[in-house]
C-alpha cells in the first residue's frame, strides 16, 4: 500500500534525522544547543507556514479535483476527455516546475479600478501546489467512484434517479469511505513538500532555517537546525500515514 510505504520511508528518514542531530550537537556543545534552542520558536513559526500552506493547497486542490474527478467519468465525452487530460497533466508534473512557472507567469502586482493589489509569494506558492494537488485528488475521486459495482447505477436507473441525484445520493456517499485514505496519503505527500514554497519567496520552515544558519554563521549548527525540521515533518506526518493504514484495513482497501 502507498501509506504503508510512505510510513515506512518517513520513519526511516526521521532516523537518519535524529541520527545525524544528536552527534552534531554532542560535537558542538552547550553554546551550539543554547543557540538552536534559542531559534527555535522561530523554526516552528515557519514551520506553521508550511501547515497553513499545505492546508489551504489540500483544500483548492480537493475542490478542483473533485469536479475533474467527476468530469472524467461525464457522459459528455468532451468534458469526459478534458478531465482526463488536465488530470493526467498536473498529476505527472513535476511540483518544482509548476512552482517555477507560478513565479515567472503570475504579477506582483495587478490593479483593481486603478488600485494596485499585491500578489505575495505565499499565494504564488499555495497556487502552484494546488495544481499536482488537484490532479491527484481528481484520480482520487475516479477511483473511488469507479470502484464501486455497475449494480449501484442500476439499481438508481430502477428509481428514476437522474445521474447527478444517482451521483449525490447513491453513489459519492459510498465512494467516499474509499477516497479518504488515498486522500490523506496526497495530504501527507503534500504537506512533505510546502518547502519547495521557499523558492517564491516565502518565509516558511527551509527559509528560516536558512536564516537563522546565516545569523549564526556557524557550520556546526547545520545538521541540527535540518535535522529539527526533519523530526518536525516526521512527527506531522508519521501519525497522517498511520491513520491512513487504519482507514485502509477498516475499509478493507488493498
């Protein structure tokens, strides 16, 4: 199962994490450990930039991919291909690269009746992860509808439903008991990569770590400052990652 391989390789980076921590700070000595602890707050203040992020991503990205999900299993087969096509495009893009071109395509700035609006980073950043969010939520929900049996269809043909009262009375309420432990797993992806927002400017948990290395400028506070943060994701997403294997097993997905 995804989850369990995503568990599997989260304990085993937050291991190399904690490894690589505890012996630069034993190296390092007092004045090393008082200077993290002392950033610390600061660390998880960008760190809480990454939820934020992360959350509203999950949220734009869920919306979106639900109404492809549903565009990709239409009667229409315009709509049904268009689906397809923007899932699959997003969904095997390179995250990086659709970050890329938020920054390089979307304004600054833009007006408003002659009033000059801001366009921060951070909404370049939510942006740009909403997009592979989107097209991984819409197979998501493909899946999930597709995985139930032909006779739930035919049984709401039998009432007189028409498709979208079979979709929202019949069919999305089973689906979706099948869609919230994949959905969780592109949480947990997701939130793995918010630092890639750092390249747009925004001051989340890889920016400030870098900021507080160059206040420090001192080498032997690397490891421990990134292997904090790698402790902070593992201990956010390792209990995602478990909860989605209980879902699994309890929905008996495989």
């Amino acid at each position: 199962m995804k989850s369990a391989n995503s568990l599997k390789s989260t304990w085993l980076l937050a291991a190399i994490g904690m490894a690589a921590c505890a012996p630069a700070l034993a190296s390092t000595g007092e004045a090393s450990v008082t200077a993290l602890v002392k950033w610390i707050p600061l660390l998880l203040k960008g760190f809480a930039v990454d939820v934020g992020i992360s959350f509203a991503s999950m949220a734009l990205g869920t919306v979106l991919g639900a109404v492809l999900g549903i565009g990709q299993i239409a009667q229409a087969g315009l709509t049904r291909k268009f689906s397809s096509w923007t899932t699959q495009f997003f969904r095997n893009a390179p995250w990086l690269v659709l970050l890329f071109f938020c920054v390089m395509l979307l304004p600054n700035q833009f007006s408003v009746f002659g009033i000059s609006v801001p366009f921060p980073g951070w909404v370049k950043g939510i942006i740009g992860l909403t997009l592979p969010v989107m097209g991984n939520v819409s197979e998501v929900v493909r899946g999930g509808i597709q995985s139930l049996q032909s006779g739930q269809w035919e049984a709401a043909d039998a009432l007189a439903l028409s498709r979208w009262q079979t979709l929202k009375l019949v069919i999305l309420p089973q689906a979706v008991k099948r869609m919230v432990p994949p959905w969780m797993n592109a949480y947990a992806v997701l939130m793995m990569a918010t630092p890639l927002v750092s390249i747009v400017g925004v001051e989340d948990s890889v920016t400030v770590a870098r900021s507080v290395l160059s206040a420090e400028n001192s080498p032997a506070l690397l490891m421990p400052v990134y292997g904090l943060l790698l402790v902070l994701f593992f201990a956010y997403c390792a209990p995602i990652a478990k909860w989605t294997r209980s879902l699994e097993k309890r929905y008996a997905i495989v």
